[in-house]
C-alpha cells in the first residue's frame, strides 16, 4: 500500500506540475517582461554559447504564455552511450541564458520519473507499476466488498458521519470517501495501469516498438531559421510551438496549438509540410489517448484536474486510517 501512497502524491503533484514548477523555479520558467517577437535560432544560439557546444537541441518548446521562458533540451552524451539531456531556459524578451540542467536536478522529473517507472527504466520499471496498479485494483474492490456486506441502511452510511470518537471517526470516514471516491479511484488506477503496460492489453497486433534507450546516430542538420521563416509566410508562429526530434524514426515535428494543423519538417529539402488533416466525420477512438485523458484529468477539464489531484491523494488518507484502526485494534485485543 505504501507504494500506491507515493504513486498518488506524486500523480497529483503533475497534474499541477508546470504550476508547481513556477513556483519552485521562478528564474527558471518566468521571464522579466512579456516577449512581442519569436526569434527561434536566437533561442539556439543562445543556449549553445551558454552550453559552450554546438550541437543542436533535439527539443524547443516555446510555452503559450509570452511571460514564460522558451526551454530547450540538448542531449549532450556520446554516441552508443545513454542519453544525457540537458534542460536549458532562455528568457524570450531578454534573450538571457537563465541556466542549464540536468534532467533529474528538476524536482518535477524526478517525481514524474517515480512515477512512470520508479527510476528502473521503462521495461523494469512500468512492469512494476503494472503490478502495482492490480494490487491496488484488488484493494479498492475488496474494500468494497468488506463495507458493503455490513450496511444495514443505505441511506444512512452515505451521509456525513458523527465523529463521536477518533477512533469511529477513522473507520466512519475510511469508509464515506471509500465508497464516494470508489469510481474515481477505479478509473485513474485502471488508466494508469493501461498507460504503464498497454500490452496487457493487446490481443493480436504488433506490440508497440520500445523507445532506444541509446543514441545512434548523430542529429540532423535542423534549419531552424528555415523552420520559423516557413511559419511565419503561413501565419503559424504562434505560441505554444515545439520543434521535437524523435529519435524513434528520427524525424522532426512542428506542434502548434490545439486546432492548428502540425507540420513535418525534411531535413534534406528543408521544407515544412503540413499534416494531413483528419477525414470529415466523428475522430477515430484511440484507447490510449483516451486513458491518458482520464489519468490525468483532461477528459473532464479544470474539475477533471481537480478530482485527479484529490484521487492521489486520497491513497495517503486511506493508508492512515486503516494503519490507525488496525493499531488500535491490535491493542485493544492484546
């Protein structure tokens, strides 16, 4: 149970992860003023010299707020060696380096680290958390099962308890946001667990290709000043951009806003092409999409974010309870 405790406070910590973040970080994620223009090889140029290195980032994401700084990632390990990536802010109005760092001197990678694969790599690490998603399946259902058993009048258990002591009051509440967080607790679990191990959950297909855990080859040539010179003949350097390297098929994406169409650029021809639009009628069902929409809150908004935030931490208030009635017990008895 302890694990699924840490899972929660560190799931709800990314729900508001970027909030957090600014708060922490202040120098890190917010600019001095409000930035007018967008000059992506500047934001280049810049992290390199502060870098001293001239490799290309493999990442630019330029945040929707002007008031935010432009952050880059630079993978700076050598080829056939893990990958070191570095973080690096620049300020847009400024064009100041506002420092460079590792992945994991980030409180917020470290816990979304945890949280994804409990720093044991993917494959270890998400087979763990897949595991752990059953056992906490199990735990919620089987307290379903020992609660309802004991109801004699339903009405009654579903209404705010009389605290009359500490020690009803624990089990009284243990059991009122058991069984109102019940289906909330099912759904964020059950998604978490489908995002950590989809191939659970494949039957028949090609199980999808694992992320190299290496570098390979050496980045592309990335023109960036061909890149931001193309969006802007098309009207689309706008904020929030990312320019992203996947090292998977080794291509180069563009990423604009919700309802702009992404671009994809070629490093030979350096030219944009936009995607192909989506075909007219209802948009294709993605399981996986849909669960992260879920786990995360953003299937139902800002009160979805709210009642995933709460859901993590409810593991912590559940565990505390239930060690206080299991002690209190145990000494009673002895």
């Amino acid at each position: 149970m302890s694990n699924q405790v840490l899972f929660g406070i560190t799931g709800s910590y990314l729900v508001y992860e970027s909030s957090f973040d600014k708060w922490m970080y202040p120098d890190r994620f917010v600019s001095e003023s409000t930035a007018d223009t967008i000059d992506i090889p500047r934001y280049v140029a810049t992290a390199q010299i502060g870098l001293q290195t001239d490799r290309l980032p493999t990442r630019v994401t330029l945040p929707e707020s002007s008031s935010e700084n432009v952050n880059l990632i630079f993978n700076l390990a050598d080829i056939g060696t893990p990958p070191r990536n570095v973080r690096v802010y620049i300020d847009p109005s400024t064009f100041a380096f506002k420092g460079a760092y590792e992945m994991l001197e980030s409180f917020g990678v470290i816990m979304r680290t945890f949280h994804h694969d409990l720093f044991l790599g993917a494959a270890v690490g998400r087979f763990w958390m897949g595991l752990s998603g059953v056992l906490f399946m199990v735990i919620l259902l089987s307290g379903l099962w020992i609660w309802w058993p004991k109801v004699r009048f339903l009405k009654k258990s579903l209404k705010w308890p009389n605290l009359r002591s500490f020690y009803k009051g624990a089990i009284d509440l243990h059991k009122f946001f058991g069984i109102y967080s019940l289906i909330l607790m099912i759904a964020v679990t059950f998604s978490g667990l489908y995002i950590s191990v989809p191939g659970w959950f494949q039957f028949g297909g090609k199980p999808s290709a694992a992320r190299p855990p290496d570098i390979t080859a050496a980045l592309p040539e990335i023109d960036f000043a061909a890149i931001q010179s193309q969006l802007a003949n098309q009207g689309l350097l706008i904020r929030p951009l990312r320019v992203n390297y996947n090292s998977r098929d080794q291509s180069v994406t563009v990423r604009l806003g919700e309802g702009q169409p992404g671009q994809t650029y070629d490093v030979v021809s350096k030219t944009l092409t936009s995607d192909k639009p989506n075909e007219e009628g209802p948009k294709t069902f993605e399981m996986r999409r849909f669960q992260r929409e879920v786990h995360g809150g953003d299937y139902w908004g800002s009160l979805g974010e709210i009642l995933t935030f709460v859901s993590g931490l409810l593991p912590l208030f559940f565990w505390m309870t239930g060690c206080y009635v299991w002690w209190t017990k145990r000494r009673l008895k002895a």
